[in-house]
C-alpha cells in the first residue's frame, strides 16, 4: 500500500491543495501553524477507510470531524463550510470478485457534508495492466481478505499507523501475567488502534510475555519475539535484548556493557524510539505472520510520525531516517520535523514537502549550516550519512592516488575497492558522478558498470 498524492478540500486550514508524496519517506516542514500536524491527520483520514474495512470498529473508523471542518466568514462571522473532501490516489492489495489477490490503482473519497454530519467513502480502483476503472467496495474488503486466508492462501496485509506528538505514553495498570498469557488475539488488530498509538510499554509487554511463554514451549523464539527483539537492537545503540521479567512483571533492556534498565525507566529520548520501532515491528509481525522474522523488512504499509525529532538527542536525529529506511524498507512514511539535522539525512529533495511557501531549492543540497539558518536554528551539526559521503570521498581519493602506483597485478584489486566505495550512494547521481568522473580523469576509462552493482 501507498499514497501517491492526496487532495484536501476544507480540511482544517487548507481550502484546495494537492499534496503529492513521494514512495519511500516524505519529510514536512513549515512554521508553526503551517499545517504539518493537519496534513497527516488529511492522510489519516484517507487511510481510515481502508483501516475500518479490514476491521469493523468505532475506533478507527477515523471521519472528519466537526471541528476539522473548514471555518470561512460569511456576513463577518465564522461559518463552517458546507462539506469537507480528502481524496487519495495511491496502490493498495486487494482480493478481486474471481478470488484473486490483485494489486490495484485505487482512487477513492472520503466526504463531510453539512446535510449529513458523517464521513461517507466511496472510490474506483484499475487493475495493474488494465484500463477500466470499477467501483471500490471497501465494505466487503475485510470479509474477502478473510475468506481468501481461511482458504489456506497468505495476503500481505499492510501497516497502517499514526504516533502523534502525545505517543510517549505509559500506562499506568500493570501489566497483568495470566490475562495477558490466555488473551486470544486476531490478526486485524493492529488496525483497532493505528489512529491512537503510543510508544505502549503495556502493548509490547504483553506480546513479549505471550510470545516468550510460546518459545518456550515450543523451545525455539517465534517469529514476532524475533522481529520485536531485532527492532529494539536496531533502534537503540548499544540494546543487546528486549524481553519480560517474569520476576518484576515489566519489560526490561539489556545494553552490551552490563547495564539492564526497566523500559519505564529509560529516557524519554530512549522510550521514544524503541516504542517507535518495536511498535511497528509489533504490527507488522502480527498481520503478516506468515512472513515470520522477516514481517519487517518485508511489510508494506504507511506509516504517520508527528514531530519525528520528538525528544531525540541530535545524534540520533542524524540517523533515524536512515534507520527506518533499512529495518522498514518497503514502509512509506510521511512524517513531520523541526529538525534541519533530518531535512539534511534525506537522499533526494522530492522527500521534502514545506509548507509555509519556500521553494524546496533553498533546502536542496545545502549544507546543514545553511539549512539550519534557513528555518532560525542555532549551532547545527552534521547529519551521520551526510558525514559518511564525506569520509568515503576522501577515502575514494586516497585509494585512487594508490591506484596510480600500484603495480599491474594490484590494479584490478583497487578499482573494484574503488567502484565498491560509491555503490551505496547510486540514489545521489551527483556525488556519484563527481568520483566517477575524478576516476575516468585520473586513470583514462570509466569505472565498469558491473563493479558498482
């Protein structure tokens, strides 16, 4: 599932706009009141029809609400308008009348009208190949998916979550060991709550008690103890496990030095981020198990982060788009930052959306001094990425000063090492092409294709 653009009618403060969003991650930004926090509520919205058709429930049936209703002055007072449009383009899976599972061009609508007071959903969706466009039955589309897994067949089903900026959240019951190991789950519920997410020590704890009392039993780790316990090692540095104290009935974190902090304990910075990462990962082993371990790396979605920065320490605002990259690599985010440290870790300026009317060039290739200074921000530093091109320029350089010496025998050695070098960088064709063009003028030919792949 994607959201390639997205049409906002009288929603909050946007009266008309279009909104195109790139596959892989999308980073708003824009002044206070610019309307970052109301774009991704817009999405919401849009997702919340495919949500409430996977699983019937009050809770993420996600309508406009009154009070999202564009307000506009009719005889110098404040009058709400007469409706309210979010339409969405975008691919989604889905299982088509001869029992197929089909990936389809989706086009559908979700609209407020005054007449009515309620959100209705209707669209048409065009099959991958084909021309003609049918009706979206989004109604029967959780009973169809249902059937198809009854039958023994699997069905990729995607992640749909919103955090917003209250997610660091801590409930305050504890957590309770025999209702928790007999509780009956569906595989649908991660969409009960996707509109209402918090970095839930509760949530995860109860999955980590299930499923280590499961491993247990069957004497190897279940899939999605694996997927959580893979996400928490990735999100934080130096987390060597996740796992629940039986003894003290909480979820605890092993670091490699010795150290083992409760999670309720960890910082605000911590809990952010591992709740971030182990509640995707939670989500996307829960309604893909049949992709066992590998739920993370290989379930679709879209995912909503508000302030994405919330409470990271700049050395993690360097690198945590890069790290939801590589753990969620087929996941589409849209997020919101503050943070020039992230606008300078994206690979290409069609990830930025700015609201507040600047071009998107006065972002595009600038150093994070610059960017900093563009958006009023004091004493930046470097993002991690931004310094590892650096480091693999200069160390490109040195290898092809080397190259020149090296007898003939060590030549193929180093123009392998060398193509090597700038391989991870193939989305940035500049700087690729800047060391590419350095070898082709040092050594007289061009770097084979075949050596940078």
């Amino acid at each position: 599932m994607r959201i390639d653009s997205l049409t906002i009618k009288n929603f909050k403060l946007f009266k008309d706009e279009e909104f195109s969003f790139n596959s892989k991650f999308n980073l708003v930004i824009g002044e206070n009141g610019a309307g970052k926090t109301s774009l991704l509520r817009a999405v919401a919205v849009a997702l919340g029809g495919w949500a409430n058709a996977y699983i019937k429930s009050d809770k993420n049936l996600r309508p406009i609400k009154d009070d999202e209703v564009r307000e506009v002055v009719v005889d110098n007072r404040f009058d709400k308008s007469k409706e309210a449009i979010i339409t969405a383009i975008g691919q989604a899976r889905i299982i088509d009348r001869y029992r197929n599972n089909k990936t389809c061009h989706a086009e559908w609508t979700r609209k407020w009208t005054e007449e009515s007071e309620r959100t209705s959903t209707y669209g048409d969706i065009r099959y991958s190949g084909f021309s003609t466009w049918y009706n979206l039955r989004l109604d029967t589309l959780g009973r169809d998916i249902l059937d198809y897994i009854e039958n023994g067949k699997e069905f990729d089903l995607p992640v749909i979550a919103f955090y917003e900026c209250d997610r660091l959240w801590l409930p305050k019951n504890e957590l309770n060991i025999e209702a928790s190991a007999k509780a009956k789950y569906s595989r649908f519920d991660p969409y009960v709550d996707c509109f209402h997410t918090a970095a839930d020590h509760q949530a995860i704890g109860e999955w980590l008690l299930k499923h280590e009392l499961a491993s247990l039993k069957q004497k190897e780790e279940t899939p999605v103890l694996k997927s959580i316990r893979k996400a928490a090692t990735y999100a934080l540095e130096g987390c060597s496990d996740l796992r629940f104290d039986f003894e003290a009935s909480r979820v605890m974190v092993d670091f490699e030095d010795g150290n083992v902090v409760p999670f309720d304990q960890l910082s605000d910075g911590q809990r952010t981020i591992l709740g971030l990462f182990c509640d995707i990962a939670r989500r996307a082993a829960i309604l893909n198990p049949h992709l066992e371990e590998n739920a993370s790396e290989r379930a679709e979605g879209v995912v909503l982060i508000d302030e994405l920065d919330l409470h990271l320490h700049p050395k993690w605002q360097r690198q945590i788009i890069e790290d939801l990259r590589g753990l969620f690599p087929k996941i589409q985010f849209i997020c919101t930052t503050h943070s020039p440290f992230l606008i300078q870790s994206l690979r290409d300026e069609a990830e930025l959306i700015v609201l507040d009317g600047q071009p998107i060039s006065d972002f595009a290739n600038k150093g994070i001094e610059e960017i900093a200074k563009r958006m009023g921000v004091d004493r930046p530093d470097t993002s991690a990425r931004y310094e590892d091109m650096k480091e693999v320029a200069k160390s490109f350089l040195e290898n092809l000063n080397t190259l020149q010496l090296a007898p003939e025998e060590k030549q193929a050695e180093y123009k392998k090492k060398l193509a090597a070098q700038i391989a991870p960088y193939a989305d940035n064709p500049a700087y690729q092409a800047i060391l590419e063009l350095q070898y082709a003028k040092t050594i007289g030919e061009e770097i084979e294709a075949s050596q940078t792949k």
